[in-house]
C-alpha cells in the first residue's frame, strides 16, 4: 500500500511539474506530447461501404460482339430517357438475339421501343404503358417521383409516324390489374421499364417470367438508380436458383436474365 501511495504522489508531483515549469524545459514538454498522445483513443478499423449492387457485372462486348445496329435519336437524353449507351447495349441485344416478339414494360415517348424495331424488323413489338388517367387509381403504389413519367400528353411519340412503327402495337392499363394471359410463352425478349416501385417490379417481373418464352432474355432498366428495382432484383438473385443467371451490364443500369 505504500509503496502505491509513493508511485501515485510521485506522479503527480511529476505531472504537476511539467505542466508548470516544466514547460519552459524542451525534454519536458516532448514528455507532455508522450502522455497526450498515449491518452488519445485508439482509433477504430476504416469501415468501407458495402456495395448493395451484387449481381455480378458483364461486359456489353462479350455479349453482342459486334456493332452493327441502327439507331435513332441515342443522343436526345432527356429526362426519363436511358441513356445513350444504354440505347446501344439494348440495340446490340436486339440484333444479337433475333427476338420474334418483344414485350416492353412501360413506354414512355418510345424511344428504345423505336430503336428495338429498328434492329428486328421482322418482330412483332407490343408496349405497354399506364395512361395518364389512371395516375391515381393504379392497383401498387408507384414510386415517388415517377409523376413526371406517367403525366405526359402523348405516350410513344417517337415511333407515330415513324416507317418503323408499323409492327409496333401499342397497348394501355396498369401492369398490375393488366390481362398478360394472351401473350403468356410467346415472347422473346421482354424490357422491363415501368413503375420503379419494389412491389411494381416484382409484379413485372413475374409477368415477364410468364411471357418469356424458354430461351428468351429478360431486362430490366435503372438497377443502379432506383431503390426499389435493386431491393426486388437483389432478393431475386439471393433467394431464387433460376435469377443467380442474372448479369449487371457494366457501366449501364441494365440487369439481364437468360431463361
């Protein structure tokens, strides 16, 4: 016990002399810094982010392996537009994979659905989009933000008129209360691009899973840009066997599946 009494009067005997005139001694002010620094926290390990983008990425070359699409309008990226590159990997699909008929999940001004004709000639191209009139009667809550999409005066304009709208056929309801039935196993290639809203994209994605034909290919746009269309494809991809075959194209928001 004394000798714990001695240790502690000594030290503060010690402590009380640097921080008085110890100070104006160079040693005992380098032996202040010592005990400064000895009490700071010992700093915790750097926590980096989680990427909560798991599907694993692809390269659009490995995929198509050739560029010899048509397009039209790439470079007009508007609001609510994909973007120009996207365009051309879709494009680059399109011809890769010959589809017969496609099915696109919201329409929008029908910009990739023109591009997608432009590149399948032959196909039968059915898209469907929700009128404006049924804004705020749709059966799934849309996401915030979507307003802008749905309101707009004319849907597909860019495909009216146009030589390559003739196999285009334009249809109009809420994908979650639409009758999909006569189009069930008989598509090649289906676009999902409608409501961002998780419970719209799993309601989507299941219609797509119906009307996909085995051997199609299913996309999905705005992976990376909207929060419900990741949680949806992530729980995909980490519960169902079939969605392990889903691919992230690098440097696009585009996630695709092979039936």
């Amino acid at each position: 016990m004394k000798d714990a009494i001695t240790l502690y009067l000594g030290t503060a005997r010690r402590t009380l002399y640097t921080l008085t005139l110890g100070l104006l001694r160079s040693n005992s002010r380098e032996e202040l810094l010592k005990l400064y620094n000895a009490a700071q926290p010992v700093p915790d390990e750097p926590q980096f982010p989680v990427d909560p983008y798991i599907i694993p990425k692809t390269d659009v070359l490995a995929l198509s392996g050739n560029d010899k699409a048509l397009y039209n309008g790439v470079d007009a990226c508007g609001f609510g537009h994909i973007t120009e590159f996207e365009l051309k990997v879709i494009c680059q699909l399109v011809l890769k994979y010959e589809p017969k008929r496609i099915f696109e999940i919201g329409t929008f001004q029908g910009r990739t659905t023109l591009n997608m004709a432009l590149n399948a000639p032959e196909a039968q191209i059915y898209t469907l989009d929700l009128p404006s009139s049924q804004f705020e009667n749709t059966r799934l809550k849309i996401a915030k933000g979507e307003e802008s999409y749905i309101q707009k005066e004319v849907s597909g304009e860019r495909f009216h008129n146009h030589p390559a709208g003739k196999n285009i056929q334009q249809l109009f309801g809420d994908s979650a209360s639409f009758d999909f039935s006569p189009y069930f196993g008989m598509i090649d290639l289906t676009f999902i691009d409608g409501s961002h809203a998780y419970e719209y994209v799993k309601n989507d994605t299941e219609a797509a899973l119906k009307l996909i034909r085995k051997g199609g290919v299913i996309l999905w746009h705005d992976y990376t840009n909207w929060d419900g269309v990741r949680q949806a494809l992530n729980e995909y991809y980490q519960t169902r066997p079939l969605f392990k075959g889903l691919e992230h194209i690098g440097g696009t928001s585009i996630v695709m599946l092979r039936v």
